[in-house]
C-alpha cells in the first residue's frame, strides 16, 4: 500500500444512514423508504497534513486554477468571522469522522490540513486530449509526484481534454493505480464543453430528469464552480476511504462514499432537479452556501453527517 505523509487511520464503524441520493438528477433514493448502511469494512483513512500535487493538464485557465485553489485554503483558512456559514464549518463534519473510532481520544477531532505542495503544467498535450486510466493517468502522476508516494495526486482536465470514466455518471472521482503498488489519486473532469448537462448542473440545465432552477456561479465561472462541487465530493471520499477498504455504503452495482450518497444536494428542500434553499450575492446575483477565506464564495455540495446519520448542507 502506497504511504503517505499523513498518518493512516482505521476506524471502526457501522450504521445505518438514512439519505437521498441523486444520480444522473432523477434517480433517487427515498429517504422514508429507503436504507442505506454506510459500514466502515476495516481499512485505514487519511489524517493530519494531506499533500496535493496538482496535474493542471491542458490550458485549464487562471479562473479555474485560482478558485480551485481557494477552495482548498478555504477547508482550514477561515474568512471573516461575521460571515457565515463557512467552508471550514463543512470540513469540521469531514474531520469529525475520526472521532468514530472506538480508542479516539474525546473532544474535538484532529485537524485534517489539506494543503498544495506541488503543481505542474502540461499545456503540450503531451498524451493527447483522450485520458485513459490504465495508460496516461499513471503517467501524469509520475510526471507531477516525481515518484513521491506521500502525495496525493490530483488530475485536472482543461476543457478539450476528456478523461475515462468522467461524464458517465461522474465528474470527480477517487481512484487507485494498479497493483503492484496502488495508490489513491484523484481525477477532476472540465464540464464547459465536454458534457454540462452533466457535470455543469446546477450551474446549466440538467441533460435528464426533472426540470428546475439553475443557479449562477458564484465566481461567474460556471466550469469553475462545477469543479470545485465535483473536486470536494471526490476529496471527501479520498479521505474517508482512500484504499477503497473503509468507509462506504455498498450499493448494489457500486460503492458510495460519504459525499457520493449525497449527491445532488445543496441545501435544504432540495429534490431531484432542485438544488434546494442557497444564498445569493446581491452583488453578482451568484448562488453559493458556504463563504470561504478572503470573503471568496463556494457552493459545496451535502455530506454525510455522522451525528446527524443523514445529508448535511452548510
């Protein structure tokens, strides 16, 4: 198993959730009908400093990289104060998963700081517009760790470039390398061209299901804001079952995480096709929930919340 700087943790849990999940917008569980067991199975998650090295692969932009940037100082940098709710608020129920564990000490939960230590460009296309995940992505992770199995690598598409697996159900994703020596990584797709029906939503007209409001991107970008819901759905997961061996909810044909089974939530009423109650700039007219440092705005998407057993919005 590949090591990390961060310090590896198992918990020890199993409950039973009540959710709603949305997939493809449409699809969804009853949370009055349905159960779901999010079961922890044993394998270790990521604590204390998780390093990111960041393939920026394509011409992704300035908008993209900066928002995607503040969105991670924003998880353990907080704003100011006056201005609630916040982004570190939404991390404190990501960290809180470690006080699951039957040994842990009481109180507040250990910091989890997520934090950029190495980026790389690749604007060449060097291996071509079409990302495969068996050949190219090992490649790309080489290129940006160097062969550093501390980091936690991150694969950013720019608009014409295409990854497996993205825009088929997902936009993000947490996925591990092949034997002999897996380790977890992470994919972020770019939804301004390839599929924004998809992968743009609630930023652009859904492609299926029920019709409802479209929110504005509270950075004006609407690819932008689409990655970062994608990209912090994919890192929660990362962190909470980066082996694929901790914690998850085993679905019939595919196992949810703690941010996956939440999918489609952004606030309260929310419904297929409806992103739920948010706050609006009545500056810009953006949509967002949660304010991040520097007075930046993010709209982030439900979580799993262990006191709670159930989806939580900021």
């Amino acid at each position: 198993m590949a090591s990390l700087s961060i310090r590896l943790l198992a918990l020890s849990l199993s409950v039973t959730a009540l959710f709603t999940y949305s997939s493809g917008h449409g699809h969804t569980y009853d949370p009055y009908n349905d159960k779901a067991r999010m079961i922890h199975h044993g394998g270790p998650m990521l604590n204390g400093t998780v390093k990111l090295a960041i393939m920026w692969y394509g011409n992704c932009g300035k908008e993209i990289k900066n928002t995607m940037r503040n969105f991670i100082k924003s998880l353990t940098v907080p704003g100011k104060a006056k201005l609630q709710p916040q982004v570190t608020c939404w991390w404190k129920v990501v960290e809180s998963y470690q006080s699951m564990i039957p040994d842990a000490k009481p109180g507040k939960s250990p910091k989890i700081k997520v934090k950029v230590v190495k980026q790389s460009g690749e604007k060449t296309y060097k291996y071509g517009k079409v990302l495969t995940l068996q050949g190219h992505i090992p490649e790309l992770i080489e290129h940006v760790t160097k062969g550093d199995t501390e980091l936690l690598p991150v694969i950013v598409a720019a608009r014409d470039v295409s990854i497996q697996g993205i825009c088929n159900g997902k936009c993000a994703d947490h996925l591990l390398t092949e034997d002999p020596h897996p380790r977890p990584y992470i994919i972020v797709g770019n939804p301004e061209t390839e599929c924004p029906g998809e992968c743009g939503w609630p930023f652009f007209p859904a492609d299926t299901g029920p019709k409802g409001p479209v929110l504005k991107p509270p950075s004006g970008n609407m690819a932008a804001d689409a990655m970062v819901v994608a990209f912090a759905g994919a890192l929660v997961d990362a962190i909470t079952n980066p082996m694929n061996d901790a914690l998850y909810h085993s679905n019939k044909a595919k196992e949810l995480g703690p941010a996956t089974v939440c999918k489609g939530i952004f606030g309260r009423g929310a419904a297929p096709g409806n992103p739920g109650e948010v706050l609006t700039d009545p500056k810009t007219g953006g949509n967002f929930n949660a304010y991040g440092n520097k007075n930046k705005k993010f709209l982030l998407p439900a979580i799993w919340n262990p006191k709670t057993k159930s989806c939580w919005t900021v």
